[in-house]
C-alpha cells in the first residue's frame, strides 16, 4: 500500500526537551536569514538554536508579489496579481483547456478529441477541484480525484536485467506487465477498463498528552473488477490530485538553494537526511532534479501536464508520445485523436496557467495565538523540512517570478516517512519509504475550497492534526512532541497551519 507523504513532514530532533521548546515558543523571532545553509556537523550552531533563529514570518504574501487576498472557495483559481494584461489573456487560454472536457475520437470536436482508450477522467479540473486537492471517492462511485499509481514491487529489482534497470532509470518506475503505472478505471466502447480502486480502514486511535483520544484511518487498497485479469504481484500506490497554486514560483528557485539543505548522509546529526530526487528531464534528455510530485519524479511544470494527459487522459503530446496502454491491452487498434493529440499551443497555455495560479495570502498572521503556533513550529523542529521561507531566481525566469521572497514551507526535498506511510513503490531515486516536503502555503485552505478533500498523499487525514499524527521516520519526534504538547500549546501550533 501506498505511504502516506504526509502534508506535514515534522521533523525529529537530535537532543529535544519539551519543556524547553514549550518556553522557547514565546522567545521574540531573531534577524537570521531563512535562505542561509542548514548548520553543519563543522558549525558552532546547533540544529534546535539554529531553527528557533529563522525569522517567523514577516508579511501576509506568502507567494510574493503574485500574491491574492482570496479565501473563500475560489482562493486557489485566481490569476497572480502581478501578470501582465497580456499574460492574463495566456491565463485565461490556459483556464479554458484546463477546465473543458476532452471527447473521444473521432469527434466534430478535433481540437479536443482522442480521450483514452483507457483514461481515469475527461477534464484536468475534475482531479484538482477549483485548482485544489482532488475529492475523496465516494463509495459506489469512480474515483477521480484519488487514483492508483500502479509498478513492480521493490522486492522484485533483484532479478531486473540490466536492460530493464536502464528502462527504469529513464523511466523512473517498472511498468506492471499489463496494468502499467497506472490504474484506468474508465475506457472508450471497445476495450475493458482496467478495474476499480477500492479503499478500507482500519481505525487507530492516538491517546495525547491531555487525555484527547484522535481515531485514525489507516487505508488498505486494492483493484477490484480487474479487466486484463489478476494482477499478481502489484505495487499500489495512492494519490491524492494536489493543490495548484504557486507552481511556477517553486519551478524558479534555484536547484543550489534548494540543496542547500539536503543532507543525504545526516552529516548534522540531527536525524534528518533531505535529498534530491534525479529524474530524467524529457526535454533536456539528461538527469535533472526532480521537484514536482509527491515523489519529486517530476523536473517541470511543462512535464508535469504532459504525464498528466497521458496517465490521467490517454492524450498524447510531443513531449509525451505514448499513453499507459500495454501491448497485451492492443490500445492501437482503436481510434485516436492523431499523432499527437495535445498540440504545443495547447500545452503552452495549460502550462502557463498551471505556473501562475495565485497563492493566497496568509490570515491573523499577527494574531498572539499564531505567533505562538508559528514559533513553536520551528522548536518542534517541523521547520527542518518545511522550510518556510526561499526567494526565486533573478535570471533565467519569467519576469514575474524571479527575485520573489516565497514562504511556501517546503524543502522540495525526500524525506523517510516511515514504514506506515510506505508503498513499496519506488520512483527514480524515490524508495517506498521517501516522500518528498510538501509546500503547506495555503493548507489552511484547501477544505474552504473542496469539503470533500483530505490531507496527507491519499487524503486519509481528515484533518491537520491528523496529518501530524501519521508523521513517521525522519519526522517520528516532532510527531512525539506534538503528542505530548499541553492542550493550549496543540492549539496554538494547529491555529497557525491554518492560517497558511
């Protein structure tokens, strides 16, 4: 089963005292520069001293100068503000294809023909829901906002050949022989769809530090209605449609910042071991840095869309030329909407519109309660991997994201989640075990947006505490220390993620 990448990756600590962080929390922010490297095992400043240093943060635009003042249901859909007239046209090109169905072939309708033969839905905004985090499946009905990432099992690499380790190294997965990399629960007259994701709980119950007793739901999948036959043995992978905004800004801060705080080999101490996901950039043909995912396995925005045409709605693309059909699924003899069914003009406007999404600004960031929450997010250590604040490159990108102070509390890098959250699934450097940071910038939102949504890589938290409390690996500590937080001080830390 998947791991849950949670939506907050907490982070452990090397020699933490409650107690202390507890007073720590109410100590005034220090002048440190967020952007500067993570102390060394070489550096006189310690891990907990270094993070309590980071300035909390000091304006409302977590996304900078594009920034919106939007928090009702349409928070994440508005274009940044500081696009140009030009540019908003691009945008609401790029918001028309996003948001209008595609038809199978062959249709009057050649612009937007050629859906499957094998597809999970007919339109990109019925994953993300007003740009948001897709909605959870409603028993009976098909799921569209949560679907099945489908490969070998890890256990399996053993026996790979060395041809096949160079198919997954560009690859980034082991297609499953006949089901691929991905569970199709819809198909064009003339073939079986794939099968149907089913999803059950088991309940686990958390007793904290106040005598609060949180139920959790820990998710058992499997495909059910299987249309190519048994699987077998089958890696399944969960994942949750996520939230669009601030993707451009994310897509232009440097890869040197970024690995400023990776630590493959824990070289600090701390427990907490950041790395690089590398990925095979389709555009460049060479290994890049992955950032875009919730395993990173993705370099860019651009590639992004196109794997999500291609897995998502069996549309083709120049930069994609093949959907997840497997020859045992004879998906050629079918009709199809051309060569290459999302033209270049067509990915250029969805692209654009999915790098300049607003991020909405931050609410009560001055609220005593916030503050207090904000700080102990950093004692707890939580601020390891959620990094909260990066600027953008001055060169190199759009005029409208570079040289922008972002806080979108995110390291963009891999993270050991531990055995509970793990999915047996790798991809590229990705182990089962390894999610990568999600950005939490306007996390306090995302049920404003979708009530039907939930929080971690497969929605299993209903809520943010529980997202905290499925927290493992690099990150078991800081769970602890949530745990064991009094009352007051669990309130003040849950006001301030909501308020991102």
């Amino acid at each position: 089963m998947p791991i849950l990448h949670h939506d907050m990756m907490l982070r452990p600590s090397l020699t933490r005292s409650l107690p202390l962080a507890i007073a720590l929390a109410c100590l005034p922010a220090q002048s440190a520069s967020a952007d500067q490297p993570k102390p060394t095992a070489d550096s006189a400043m310690t891990v907990m001293s270094y993070l309590s240093s980071l300035p909390l943060q000091d304006t409302d635009r977590s996304g900078g100068d594009g920034s919106v003042p939007k928090h009702d249901t349409n928070a994440y859909s508005l274009p940044a503000k500081n696009l140009s007239f030009d540019q908003r046209l691009s945008f609401s090109v790029g918001n028309s294809f996003f948001k209008s169905p595609w038809v199978i072939a062959p249709a009057s309708t050649t612009a937007r023909d050629g859906l499957g033969p094998l597809f999970n839905t007919n339109a990109c905004q019925n994953c993300h829901v007003k740009d948001g985090r897709g909605s959870l499946p409603v028993e009976g009905d098909p799921s569209v906002g949560l679907f099945l990432r489908l490969g070998l099992p890890d256990s399996h690499e053993d026996s790979w050949s060395d041809e096949e380790r160079e198919f997954r190294r560009i690859a980034g997965v082991m297609p499953h022989p006949v089901y691929g990399t991905q569970l199709q629960n819809a198909a064009v007259p003339g073939i079986e769809r794939e099968g149907r994701m089913q999803v059950d709980y088991e309940q686990v119950t958390v007793t904290l530090a106040d005598g609060e007793v949180i139920a959790l739901r820990k998710p058992r999948y499997s495909i059910v209605e299987p249309g190519f036959g048994d699987p077998g043995a089958i890696a399944l992978s969960p994942r949750l449609a996520p939230g669009m905004v601030g993707l451009g800004l994310l897509e232009a801060v440097s890869d040197e910042t970024l690995l400023e705080w990776a630590d493959p080999q824990d070289a600090d101490g701390d427990g907490i071991s950041g790395r690089a996901n590398t990925v095979w950039s389709l555009a460049e043909q060479r290994e890049v840095m992955g950032r875009f995912g919730w395993k990173a396995g993705q370099p860019d925005v651009r590639q992004q869309s196109a794997k999500a045409f291609a897995g998502d709605m069996g549309l083709t693309s120049n930069l994609v030329s093949s959907t997840d059909c497997t020859p045992l699924q004879k998906c050629e003899a079918l009709p199809d909407g051309g060569e290459i069914e999302v033209d270049d003009n067509v990915m250029d406007n969805v692209a654009f519109y999915s790098r300049n999404l607003a991020v909405p600004t931050r609410r009560d960031i001055d609220d005593p309660t916030v503050r207090q929450g904000e700080q102990l997010f950093r004692e707890l250590e939580c601020a390891s991997c959620h990094r909260p604040r990066l600027t953008t490159q001055s060169g190199g990108v759009a005029e409208q994201l570079a040289e922008q102070t972002i806080w979108p509390y995110s390291d963009m890098l891999l993270h050991d989640m531990g055995e509970g959250l793990a999915d047996d699934r790798r991809e590229f450097d990705a182990s089962g075990q390894e999610w990568r940071t999600p950005p939490l910038w306007g996390i306090g939102l995302a049920q404003t947006v979708n009530p039907a949504t939930g929080f971690l890589h497969d929605g299993r938290a209903r809520t943010l505490l529980e997202a905290v409390l499925w927290h493992g690996g690099e990150a078991q500590p800081s769970r602890d220390a949530v745990v064991a937080l009094p009352t007051d001080q669990r309130e003040a830390l849950l006001r301030f993620l909501e308020t991102l």
